[in-house]
C-alpha cells in the first residue's frame, strides 16, 4: 500500500537518525572513558539522552496509533488539567533545561474529563513541537482556562510559525508544512496521533497562527458532569 510504504520509509529514517547518534556517542563513552574532557563527557550524555527521549515519543506515537486503530475509546475519569500541566512542564524543562516554560491557569478551574495518561502525551507532543519548532531560549507558555462547559488548554511558541491554510492539514498523518522541513526533522505524526486521541475523549483540538509569530495549539476537553463541577 502507498501510504504503508510512506509510512515506513519516513519512520525508518527517523529512527536511524538518532540510533546513529546515540550508538556513536556510547562507543566514544565506552572507548575513550577517563580520558574525554568533562566538558565533552557531560555533552556526549547530553545528545544521548536528548536523541534517546526523542525515539522514545516517536515509539510512543506509534503504539498509540495502532492502540486507537484496534480499539474502542480509552476510559474517562476526572482529572486536574492544572496538575497534569504542572508535571507535563517539569517534565519538558528537564529534556530542555533552560527553556523559559509557563504555566497560567485561570482561578476555579473545573476538572476535566478524559484520560490523564492520554492527555499527558497530548502535552508531551504539544510542547516538545514548541521546543522543536523554535529558537533555543524563547519561552514556551502553557494556559488553562475554561468556557464553562470545557476545560480549554493553549500551548503558545514564538517559532516559526504556520502558512495560512495549513491549520486543519498539519493534523492529517505525515503532513509537515515546507517551513518545518527545513528546520527540524519528524515524521508527522505527533499531531495526527494527538487529534484521534483528544477526539476519542470528546474533545477538540486546533492550531492557531499568531499575528506576533508563533503557533497556539489549542485543545479542549468537557467538564466533568455532576455534583461541583
Ligand atoms: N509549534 C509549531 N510551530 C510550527 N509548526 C508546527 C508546530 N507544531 C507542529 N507544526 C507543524 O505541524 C506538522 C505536524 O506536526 P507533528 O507533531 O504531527 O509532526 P512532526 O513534529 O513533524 O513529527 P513527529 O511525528 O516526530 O512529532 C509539523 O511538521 C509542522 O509543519
Ligand atoms: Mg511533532
């Protein structure tokens, strides 16, 4: 099938990539240890971590989209968006230290309904893509507000921005506008796998072009029904 061959031939070369630098950079760790500089030392770490956490959500991407192919909707419970946020930025700023990250979230947020682990990959895939897809030390931020009937979450970058009319494309499978193939590799999955997932869970999710320059990526999920919310 066309889009299997597709499919395989981008997901190979993107995982080759980082294998490459990561074996390369463990052989000159296993070969040269004790005599590599400190600096050289902590920067051979550095790429393999970063190379191995990038094959990491690529691997996750695509279990994920054979999970939701094969099966029926994930189960939905009642979850702090503003939480699930706080640990989804620490996280990030780990893998990308030094990275202004933010977090806003508007006072008597309702909790959400959907699938914590789910959503999580969500802002895993919404925040590593800021990261990707702009320059080393602008600021990433995070806000979480509600219309009362969802809960309303926007990732904002001050990157390379979207071509008019790319909006709805960049969530089909493969699709990486002609700005991104330039800048950063992927496969283009990240979006598409975070569409079926928001949607499976009753939500929605969109990407906004910022006059300013950047992208909002914006997605929402209901309120919980019932008593307080
Ligand atoms: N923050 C962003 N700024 C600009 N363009 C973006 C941003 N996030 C996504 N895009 C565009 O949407 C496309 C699809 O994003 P998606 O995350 O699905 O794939 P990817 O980042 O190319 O690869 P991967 O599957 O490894 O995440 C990107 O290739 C890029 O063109
Ligand atoms: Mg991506």
């Amino acid at each position: 099938m066309a889009l299997k061959d597709q499919f395989l031939g981008l997901v190979s070369h993107e995982l080759r990539t980082p294998v490459a630098t990561i074996l390369g950079n463990a052989l000159l760790l296993l070969r040269r240890d004790g005599s590599l500089p400190e600096g050289a030392r902590k920067q051979a770490l550095e790429d393999v971590a970063g190379e191995a956490q990038k094959l990491q959500r690529t691997i996750e991407n695509l279990l994920l989209l054979t999970r939701l192919e094969a099966g029926p909707g994930p189960l939905t419970t009642s979850f702090d968006m503003a939480e699930l946020a706080g640990q989804a930025a620490a996280a990030f700023l780990n893998r990308n230290p030094g990275r202004p990250v933010t977090v806003d979230v508007t006072p008597g947020l309702p909790a959400a309904s959907g699938q914590p682990a789910l959503v999580a990959m969500v802002l895993e895939n919404l925040l590593a893509n800021a990261a990707k897809y702009s320059a080393d030390g602008l600021p990433v931020e995070v806000s979480l507000s509600t219309t009362g009937g969802e809960v309303l979450v926007s990732v904002r970058d001050y990157g390379i921005g979207l071509d008019a009319g790319d909006e709805d494309a960049l969530f089909t499978p493969f699709f990486r506008s002609s700005r991104a193939r330039g800048w950063a590799g992927g496969i283009g999955l990240g979006l598409a796998v975070c569409k079926r997932v928001i949607e499976a869970q009753q939500g929605r999710i969109w990407a906004v072009a910022r006059p300013e320059g950047g992208c909002d990526f914006r997605f929402a999920l209901p309120v919980t029904d019932g008593p307080g919310a």
